[in-house]
C-alpha cells in the first residue's frame, strides 16, 4: 500500500499589485525618516526578487494604522474563503466529492482563530461528521510539507483513507507599521498572501505522485532564528541575516543521509520541489546545487510571481510539477525550512 499526492490547486486572494505599484505606499509609510535609509528601504523592496504579490487586504488598508484585532478580524473573515475555495478547486482536480477527505488538516501561522478554519470547512461543505481534524498553527514556513507528512502518516496506518491539507496565509496581516526594523522591511518586501490545498490518497485505485519517505531535521539552539513575538499591535517576525549561512552549514546533514537511507542520491534526483524563503536563501540553495546540474528554476519563479506565503509556497512549487505530467519514475525532493529551526523532508517518485 502506497501514499500518493493526487492533486494541488492554489487560490489566490482578491487584491494584487506589482512591487513598483507598492512603491509609493512604502515611501509615504517612511515619510519622516532620513533620506538616506529611505532610498535602502526601497532597495530592499525592488531587489528582492518579488515582481508581484497577492493580499487579502489592498495596499492603502495594508498601510493604515489598523488595530492588531482589525486586521485579525480581516484574517479571519478572508482565510475562511480561501480555506473553502482552495478545497473545492483540488477536489474539483481529483474529481472527489468533500465527503471523501477522511483527515482534514489546515495550517497556518499569521492570524489567530478559535475554532480553527477546518471547523467551518466542515460547516460549509458538510463533510463527514466523524472526519479527523488536525489544525498546525506554529510552524511556519515549514508547516506546508509538516501537513504533507503528517497526512502521510495518517494514511500510511489507514488504508483505503483520504486526506486534505490546506495551507492558508496572510504575512501581510502580521506587517507593523510603528516598527521600522530591518527585519520588518525585509519580510514586508519577500512576502505574500496565498492559500493551497493537497489531497493525499491511500485508495489503491487513486493516481497521482507516490510518497515514498518523509523526515524532519531539527537544528540545534536555533529556536531564536524565525518565528513570531506576540506584541500589542499583533505578530512581530522575528528573522535572523544567519538563516542562509544556517541553512548551508547544515545542508549535507539535511539531505544526503536522508536520501542514503533511501538507497539513492542528490544525483538520482530530478527535480527539487523548494520552498522559496527569500532571495538569499533561494541563492543559498542554487549555489549548493548549481555544481550537481540542478536547478531551482520553479522556485525562483514561483518567488517572483507572489512572493514567499510561509506554508503555501511550497505547494504552489508542488503544483508546477505536478501540472506538467512528467516521465514515470521521476524522483522529486521537496523541501522547507521553518522555525524551530527545521527543514522537512518529502521524497516523491512521479
């Protein structure tokens, strides 16, 4: 019995704009600082490697001093839509009904809401009253592939089962407007809205791209890396400048060992599934692959296209893949990093 991926559909949020049609907003939002780091902040956002990002809110409502609660109540309101939309375009692609999903899991670290969105996607669609739920609220950028290996676990002791994971996020809503912080900026200027949702499979008559093994690896004293702080006006990122030199330190620990157990090797790989965390990091990566023939060209563009959406961004590098029906056989790694510090590991064969 196998695990396999059948389908990833991703949804957009209703607002979208270019990075230089943000470019005013940033401007007047530094009005009264110095010349100087003004000029950088701007930089910093036209070299960031964004063309363009999604958002449930526009640029103007991003940009007004709204409370931490108005803009969580935005959250709330917005992530239920992208939560139901994302769900009925993958079943639409899977051709199953929602009463099929047996293990609903939902992810998301940028708002706060209790009951979680799973429990009105179960309202809404009228799923099955007796379907698990599984909400992963605090693992950030990582929380993508974490659902993945969750479902496969799941699916893996319960076959004949059906599971849905749904990454729902708005980094826009954590943006602080009193805080002028290099950590602020950066992650203002890599970061979009976005929801995706995969169907996973035990069902011997389901196709799609086999699971074949999943591992987590956790670094060390690294919890102060990436993450929230939980302030008045609303989540604070944190984000340490060492996260690419972390990432490389630990690389061949993260990857050939795992693939080793596998009985394979970086080199039998043929196609690396990244998530894209950020400009620097994706040059981190490219750099350690570069040497071995691969590429992360779908990781590059899926950054430029919305900009890094913490747990989704990594299914919509999913999707690109598996939208293009590709040679059976194929090996795929597919890969995050998040806070912890963590990277999540999935090994697929196409």
């Amino acid at each position: 019995m196998s695990v396999k991926i059948t389908a990833v559909a991703k949804q957009l949020p209703p607002y979208t704009r270019e990075t230089s049609e943000i470019l005013p907003y940033v401007s007047a939002w530094l009005e009264g600082q110095e010349p100087r780091f003004k000029r950088k902040v701007l930089k910093i956002f036209e070299g960031a490697g964004v063309d363009r990002r999604y958002s449930i809110m526009d640029a103007h409502e991003v940009f007004l001093n709204t409370s931490f609660e108005e803009r969580n109540d935005i959250y709330v309101r917005e992530i239920k839509k992208l939560g139901k939309q994302s769900l009925v375009k993958a079943l639409d692609k899977a051709q199953w009904k929602a009463t099929d999903i047996d293990f609903l899991i939902t992810v998301s670290c940028t708002g706060i809401m209790i009951p979680s969105v799973d429990a009105y996607l179960i309202n809404e669609l009228k799923m099955k009253q007796d379907v698990v739920r599984l909400p992963v609220t605090e693992m950030g950028c990582a929380a993508g592939v974490s659902g993945i290996i969750y479902a496969q676990h799941f699916l893996k002791a319960n076959p004949g089962k059906r599971a849905a994971v749904i990454a729902l996020e708005s980094p826009t809503a954590t943006f602080q407007l009193q805080d002028y912080s290099m950590v602020n900026i950066v992650s203002a200027a890599i970061f979009g809205d976005g929801a995706a949702c995969a169907l996973l499979s035990s069902h011997e008559d389901d196709s799609g791209v086999t699971v074949l093994d999943d591992a987590m690896y956790h670094f060390y004293d690294a919890t102060h890396m990436m993450g929230f702080k939980l302030v008045n006006t609303g989540l604070q990122m944190i984000l340490d400048k060492d996260v690419p030199e972390q990432i490389a330190a630990h690389f061949p620990n993260i990857i050939h060992p795992f693939l080793e157990k596998n009985n394979t090797t970086i080199a039998d790989i043929d196609h690396l599934i990244f998530h894209p965390g950020g400009k620097k990091i994706v040059q981190t990566v490219e750099d350690l692959f570069g040497g071995l023939g691969k590429n992360i060209d779908d990781t590059k563009e899926v950054l430029r296209l919305y900009g890094n959406m913490s747990s989704v961004t990594v299914l919509y590098v999913l999707e690109r893949f598996m939208d293009r029906k590709l040679p059976k056989g194929d090996l795929g790694l597919l890969l995050s990093f998040g806070p912890g510090f963590s990277a999540q590991r999935v090994l697929l064969e196409f």
